[in-house]
C-alpha cells in the first residue's frame, strides 16, 4: 500500500492518499444497512439522497451499506446487491455524485452466511440458493439452520465476490471493503465458536482463515491496482474460546501480505445479544484495537464505535495511529458532521468546503461564527 499523509493542526481533517486515491479528510461515513433496497437488490432515490447528503456535507469517504454479493447473502431482502450487471446502473448513479462532490465513493460487499435475512424474516433458499455457514449452527435459537457450506459453494461464493468487487470498479467506486465480521459468512469460518468443521477449512487457526484469505487474494488480484481494498473484521466475539484479538493480529498480517490496504476493526455479533461499546469509547475495544493491531503489523487500521465527538474523533487518530475514523450514528444525526468537526478544531484546519456551504456557513465567511457560537454553547 501506497500512503501519503499531509499534515496540518488536526489529523481528522487532514488529507491522506492511498494507492493514488486522495481523501480530503480521515472522516469516513460507516456502510449502514437502510432497509430501502428493492426485493431485487436495486437501490434508489433514497441512498442517492442519503449518500449524496453524506457527501455534500464534507465527508472524505462515503462507504455504501452491506451489499449482497448473492441474493442469498444479504442480511435481508430489502439490502442492496451487486450479483448482477443490471444493479450497476443504479449504484454508478450514486458513485458519480458523490465523486462529483469531491468525496472518495466506496461500497461494502458481503455474504450473510447463517445471518441470510435476518433484518426481515429469515430467507431460506432464494433462486435455488440455501442459507450457509461454517457449520450447521444457527445465528441464535429460532434462526433459520443453515448448511454446511460444501468446498464447491465455497468456490461459487469467491467468485461472486470477486465479481461484485469488478462491478463495482466499473460503477465507479473507488474503495471496497469486503465484510468478514460480525457472524457473516466468512466471520462463521474464522470463529472458532460457529465453526466445527473437520476439513482444511475448520480446526486450526491457519485452516480457519484460509477462505476468507482466500477470497481477499481472489479480489485483489482481480482488481486494479488504484483501488483501495479493505476489510472489516470482529476483533473479538466477546465470547470464552472465541476469535479475539491475537487472531485477528495473525489475520491482519497475512492480509497485508495479500495487498490488503486497511482493516476496519469492528467487533461481535458472532453470536446474538454480543455486548457492545458506549458513546464515545475511551477505552474501547474497537479503539484500542485499531491502534494494536496497526503497531503489531503495520496495516493501516480504521476505528470504528458509536464516536459521535469531533475532538474525540481527534484523540483517537492520534492516539492509535489509525487512518480514518467510520462515523455512523452521527452521520444521521447530522449529514454535515464534517462542519461540526471543523468548528470544534479550530478555523485554520485544512477543510475545504464547496462553494454554496463556503459562502453560506463556511470557515472564513457567512455563518460560521455563528455556528462556532452554537458549538461553544453546547459543550
């Protein structure tokens, strides 16, 4: 991985240049599941106008929500996909405008494995597909039981990733991130809790990780060299003799040898009910991983977990070294959160707005002290 960083007064909203893509800033927009997909996997009106306000409000990095690489993959049937040529148009419409507003486009690409519909009621087969997993353990009591993924639905599995993952060059984005955590299928094949598998696929923690390795390799050799490729990982299923953090330290350093340009360290979910992390994480375990996991092997690391502060947000940058900061809930709260960065950190940061918000509310002019005003009031 090619990286460059600009440095100036705040981390946060500093540049940084990846294998040639340049982020304006290290504030990502997290892929959040909508729910406003069609039964087909076609999105809309909606995630261009959300997106769009994402990208319009200053974000570096727009990520789209989780999207099915199979119609079986999908958390569930109102979720995006990209298993076929037709859902391209749709989502280029979305990559285009967010580009157009000086923001990085990036998408998320998943299989849901055992999880296959879990938003909407329980998806048991689609087209001839069934509902698969490590092992023949459901995500929680009541889940649909899925089967064991047989070596020649692990091989269909790859290529629809490797697939989606050249659609989504073609749409135009620009970073893609592969989903291996929270009980998704390839999460379910690193677990040692969901997978019981006798084969070169279970056991050991070098067989464990073998088709997720597997899948990264088969995408990054596919893709062009200027695309950013990323993954999400569960640091941890918060459960005795589950994955954790030394795993995922192993796990990052054969990534980074496949040509893995960052992980997005996230955590849980492998079993239902998983604990979680409070506003504003100090000691967070997303957090501290990012940081851990950066100075054990070098790959460029994501933090991630409910961070809703911009000086926060700041801390954690330079405290763990990560490259980005995900933003989620307050990212819905709202979609010009990078502005409210901006104010919180001081007038003289490297932020550049567009020209309708520079002129309205901009650092330098219109409303701006009046909005640092607002700010000052609220802390």
């Amino acid at each position: 991985m090619s990286e460059t960083l600009t440095t100036g007064k705040s981390i946060l909203l500093s540049p940084l240049t990846i294998r040639g893509q340049t982020f304006k800033n290290r504030i990502g927009v997290s892929p959040m599941t909508q729910l406003k997909a069609d039964n087909q996997g076609f999105v809309g009106d909606w995630h261009l106008m959300s997106a769009g306000s994402y990208a319009s409000g200053g974000a570096g990095l727009v990520m789209m929500e989780g999207t099915g690489v199979e119609p079986m993959g999908r958390i569930s049937n109102r979720s995006p996909g990209m298993w076929r040529d037709e859902h391209m148009e749709s989502m280029a419409r979305i990559a285009r405008f967010v580009r157009s507003q000086g923001s990085v486009a990036g998408i998320q690409l998943v299989h849901s494995g055992p999880k296959a519909g879990w938003l909407f009621g329980h998806m048991e087969t689609w087209e001839g597909l069934e509902t698969v997993s490590a092992s023949a353990i459901p995500y929680c009591p009541g889940a649909t039981l899925p089967k064991q993924a047989t070596e020649m639905v692990l091989i269909r599995v790859r290529e629809a990733f490797v697939s989606a993952a050249l659609r989504s060059v073609r749409a135009g984005f620009q970073v893609i991130e592969l989903h291996f955590g929270h009980g998704y299928l390839i999460s379910s094949f690193l677990s040692p809790i969901t997978n019981h598998r006798l084969d070169d696929f279970g056991g050991s923690l070098e067989n464990r990780m073998r088709f997720g390795l597997s899948v990264a390799r088969s995408v990054r050799n596919a893709l062009p060299d200027d695309i950013v490729l990323g993954v999400r990982v569960s640091v941890t299923d918060y459960c005795d003799n589950g994955w954790d953090l030394q795993q995922t330290i192993e796990f990052a350093k054969q990534l980074k040898q496949i040509g893995i340009d960052f992980l997005d360290c996230s955590s849980g979910d492998i079993i239902h009910n998983a604990p979680y992390n409070p506003l504003n994480p100090k000691e967070g375990v997303h957090v501290e991983s990012a940081g851990t996991i950066r100075r054990e092997t070098g790959l460029a690391t994501v933090a991630v977990g409910k961070i809703v502060d911009p000086l926060e947000a700041e801390k954690i940058l330079e405290t763990t070294g990560a490259a980005f900061v995900l933003i989620g809930r307050a990212f819905v709260n709202n979609p010009h959160w990078p502005f409210l960065a901006a104010d919180a950190l001081g007038d003289d940061q490297p932020f550049k707005h567009s020209v309708f918000y520079d002129w309205a509310v901009g650092l330098n002019k219109g409303l701006y002290k009046w909005r640092q005003t607002v700010f000052s009031a609220k802390q």
